[in-house]
C-alpha cells in the first residue's frame, strides 16, 4: 500500500474518517506527530519514505522537496488555499505535481472574524474571565456595530463572505484587494488601495493571503495614521502584521484590543508580551476547522492527491 504522510493539523484531528477512504484507493494515510508545524529537519528525515504529502503550514520548501524527491515522493497537496508556505517553482524544477485546496471554508473564516468583531465590540471574552476566573460581575459598556467601518483586507473567497456577514450588520466596509476590483455585488463595500482611508476605520480585519509583497503591511506607519482606538482582527496570516508594532500601538492604548487567530510565530511564545493584554483574544489558527469544512478539504486533498498518484 502506498503511503501518504499528513501533516495537517485540522485532518490530523479527524484522521481516523480518513484513513479507511484512502485505504480503499490503495494508499495508507500517516499521520504525522505534530502540533501545528514540522520543522524542515524533520520532514527531511521523514518525507523520502512516502510517496505523496498532504502538507499543512509547514516549511514546504526546496530542500525539503529535494530530500523527497531523492527517495519515494512523487505529488503533494497543500491543505487549504494559504500557499506562501510552499515552494511551487521547487516543485515545478523537481517534476513534482503540486496544488492547493481554494474555495473550502470561506464561509467558516468569516464566522470567526464575525465572531472576533463582535466580541471585541462587546467586551464578550473580557467579562467571560471576570466572572471566571476573578468571579466578579463585570459590565463594561460595548460598541453598537451599526454604521462602524471596516477596513477589509482581501476580498476573495474569504473576504467576500466575512463582508456579507458585516454588511448584515449595517457595517460600511472599505475592500482592499489588487486582484480584484468590484464590490461583490454587496451593498456597503467600496473599494482602495492599501492604506488609503485607513483613518477611517473603526475595525481593520485581515482576510488575505500571504506574499513577499504585504508582509507587514500593516506596521508602524500606517497604524500611527489610524483612527485612535481602532481594532484589529486577523484571520489570515500572521506575518501580514508587524507584531511588534501592534504591541507598541496596543500598548499605547492607539491601538484599543485585537483579535489574533495567526501570529508571527505559532504557537504563540510564552514570553510573548501580547499575552499580558487583557482586552486581546487569541486562537490558534483554528478558523477553518469545523468537522464539515474539514471533512470537504480533507477529502479534496485526497482526490487531487490520488489523481497525481494513479496517473
């Protein structure tokens, strides 16, 4: 049976649905022993014995590909649609068919950027620990949504459905995205160029992708022209925001509390000073896992992977 190792953490929690399905295709699922990524050491060591990888946010690069080339590996796929993981011109150069996963959990995502909007809005995860964990009755006053701007950053499959949901909420949003110029077809979206009108916004939410281009697009500069007490929600990847610069804006107080499911390095460290702000919320890169979402990709994967694998 032909061996497939998964490094994805999402399936890797539901692995035991997958693994009969790929067992019936010939092919033998191996879940990798990890807790968000390998480092390119281990996937060297490891990868050379298996034939295809479902790759998570792991460090898909050239060396690591080389290592699998030079023993079983023959095709991979990307989990998901974030790519800025993977080396895609390696793979070309080594003849090793690649592809991601786009269009999965849009809709997911912008549940929990919706999610993270209103709780900061809300103070909801602020008075959750003072009544649990300092077992008082806090009630501090919160932000109506209503007519509050949103600086929405990537409007694809992701960005698209996070506006829908804060459009619903009587939200105007200003879209910031080069590949794409309309608005959707929903009502209260118009559009321009990063950080243009960034002065304006009451919540700045992060849906895009990652790319050499707009790492730390968001830094010191631009949140120095933002409006005093805006908020920041990420649900994208960490490395869009210079995390020092948030944290001296947060700091500050310029900046009033941020939603963060991605950090810069993950998981997030111990010493991080992020974790001494009270009025933040952090995930664990955990957006698009819902058991349907999960259950769609994996199975995506899957069938891209076994078509590189039986052709």
């Amino acid at each position: 049976m032909k061996k497939i190792l998964v490094t994805c953490p999402p399936m890797l929690g539901m692995i035991e649905e997958f693994v009969p399905v790929a067992a019936e295709r010939g092919y033998e699922l191996v879940p990798a022993k990890v807790t968000q990524v390998m480092t390119e050491e281990e996937l060297m060591a490891q990868l050379p014995g298996y034939e295809g990888w479902i790759i998570g946010d792991d460090p898909a690069t050239r060396r690591v590909f080389e290592a699998g080339r030079a023993g079983e590996l023959k095709a991979a796929v990307k989990w998901g649609i974030g790519v800025d993981n993977v080396d895609f011109a390696a793979c070309k150069d080594l003849g090793i068919p690649i592809i991601n996963t786009p269009n999965m959990f849009g809709g997911e995502v912008a549940d929990v950027a919706l999610g993270y909007v209103i709780g900061l809005a809300r103070d909801l995860f602020l008075i959750d620990r003072g009544i649990r964990l300092d077992h008082g009755w806090p009630k501090p006053p919160g932000m109506s949504l209503a007519g509050k701007r949103v600086a929405l950053v990537g409007f694809g499959d992701i960005g698209r459905s996070t506006a829908k949901r804060l459009a619903a909420f009587d939200m105007p949003i200003v879209a910031y995205d080069p590949g794409n110029d309309d608005d959707g077809g929903i009502g209260g979206v118009e559009r321009a160029t990063w950080p243009q009108r960034i002065e304006e916004a009451d919540f700045i939410v992060f849906t895009c992708s990652l790319n050499p281009r707009n790492r730390h697009m968001l830094n010191a500069e631009v949140l120095a022209s933002a409006k005093p007490g805006v908020q920041v929600v990420n649900v994208a990847r960490g490395p869009l925001i210079d995390e020092q610069a948030l944290i001296d804006a947060l700091q500050s107080g310029h900046v009033a509390a941020a939603a963060l499911d991605v950090f810069e390095v993950e998981p997030l460290p111990a010493d991080s000073p992020l974790r001494a702000m009270p009025r933040c919320i952090f995930g664990s890169h955990n957006g698009s896992n819902t058991k349907d979402a999960v259950r769609r990709a994996s199975q995506e994967a899957m069938d891209k992977l076994f078509g590189f694998l039986d052709s």
